[in-house]
C-alpha cells in the first residue's frame, strides 16, 4: 500500500494588511490515505487541495511539492519525535480520500 504526502510551506505576516512582513514558519506533510498510487496524483492532490491550500492578510499555507509513499512512511517531524519522546504525541495531519470520494466532510 501506499499513501500520498503532500508537503506545503506555511507563512505568518508579522507586518499589517497594507505593509506585509511574511516569514517561513516551516510546514506539513499532509498524509493522504486509500489514495491507490494507480491514479494520478495530480488529480488527488487537486481534490484535497481546498482543505490544505489558505490564505488571508495573517497566514498562507501552499503545496510544494507531493510524493507517493509506503504507508508506513514517517515525516522528520514524527521520527525526530519518535527519537527523542519514543512516540508521536504530534502526528502530521491525515487525510482519508475515501471520505471525500463518498462526500464526507473532514
């Protein structure tokens, strides 16, 4: 099996609406499961985008980049975790496709 792994950038204004001052605040690796690595991916991540994709004047969040995966598979976030805590007390976000496919709200 395998899963898909959207990873995004999140920013934060420290400025104001009208003089923005924008600063990298790291990012997700959203986990997206029952997403058969037989479809393009492209298209699963263009469905799950609305839920992962913001933006307004205090905060933005974009896709950089997406990869299939085994489902196993860990963030550095959740290994580090794993390593120094010996669990994941903060898993990456998961998102079922299935769900959205049956029209499901996540």
């Amino acid at each position: 099996m395998t899963i898909l792994v959207i990873r995004t950038q999140y920013l934060e204004n420290y400025g104001t609406a009208e003089d923005p001052y924008w600063k990298n605040k790291g990012g997700y690796e959203y986990k997206v499961t029952n997403a058969q690595a037989t479809k393009h991916g492209s298209e699963v991540v263009a469905k799950v985008q609305s839920l992962i994709v913001k933006k307004n004047d205090f905060q933005e969040e974009y896709i950089v980049d997406w990869s299939w995966e085994n489902d196993d598979y860990l963030s550095w976030f959740e290994k580090s975790q794993l390593e120094y805590d010996g669990s994941i007390a903060y898993p990456e976000p998961t998102i079922d496709y299935n769900e959205l496919s049956e029209g499901v709200k996540v």
